[in-house]
C-alpha cells in the first residue's frame, strides 16, 4: 500500500498545451529537463547539482501506482469537482512518499535532516526528482 500523498503543483507559470515531451535531461554540472509542449513551446527546468539528492526515469506505462496519488491530488486541487480534463495535470509534489522514504534508508542524511520535496513530471515517460529546492524554469521559445 502506497502512502505517497501528492498536490498538484505548476512550476511552469506560462500557460500551456498538453502533452509535454522530454527533449533531452542532463545529470551534471546541473539537472537541467528540456520539454516541449503540443503548442510548439519549449521549457528548460533547472535545479542546482547540489541540491538534487536522487532522481528516477521511469516509461510512463510502468507506474500505475502513480494514479491514485496524482487522482487524490487533482480532486483535492479543484475541491471535489472535475472541471476540465485531468491530463492538463503534468506536476506534482510532494514531502511523504514512497521514493523520499526509500531516500530515508540510505545512510545519509534523511527528510527529517533537511526539508526534501519529491518533484513528480508526468510526461511521456515519468522523471521523479528529491530536490531541496523547486527549479528554475526558463521559457526558451
């Protein structure tokens, strides 16, 4: 039984057309995602290397376990009512979940050391990000 608990969250403020693409991500000097929109935009997420503790690629298809979380989240968000389609839901967020509770086991140091955030990209395939901080979004057309 999962415990994640997840809200949606909006790190890229400009408005958008679903679905999002990854383009390309790289690991060092920093994690940097590039992704692109169906509108022909395309965003580069930025997190320092430093503060980007783990990080998961998964296919899209492979995580089922996701749904209920993500679901839960978007009803919480739009408070009990289906306003418009769930697939306009690309990111989440998180501070209890399974990856960060994983995380919690390495011996390192823990959540309860500093504060983590579980960053969740819905997209063709999922990338799940344990980060002290949200990144820096740069629109780059």
């Amino acid at each position: 039984m999962s415990n994640d608990i997840f809200e949606v969250w909006q790190p890229i403020s400009t408005s958008y057309e679903p679905p999002l693409n990854l383009i390309q991500i790289t690991h060092y000097p920093n994690v940097e995602m590039i992704i692109d929109t169906n509108d022909n935009q395309q965003f580069k997420l930025s997190y320092s290397f430093h503060e980007v503790l783990a990080i998961r690629v998964t296919p899209e298809a492979s995580r089922v376990d996701l749904s209920i979380p993500t679901q839960n989240a978007i009803q919480k968000y739009l408070g009990g009512s289906e306003k418009g389609p769930l697939t306009n839901f690309l990111f989440f967020k998180s501070n209890k979940s399974s990856f960060i509770d994983w995380y919690d086991t390495l011996p390192t140091l823990g959540s309860t050391d500093i504060h983590l955030e579980h960053h969740i990209y819905l997209m063709d395939q999922i990338i799940e990000i344990i980060s002290e901080n949200e990144p820096t979004v740069i629109q780059i057309r």
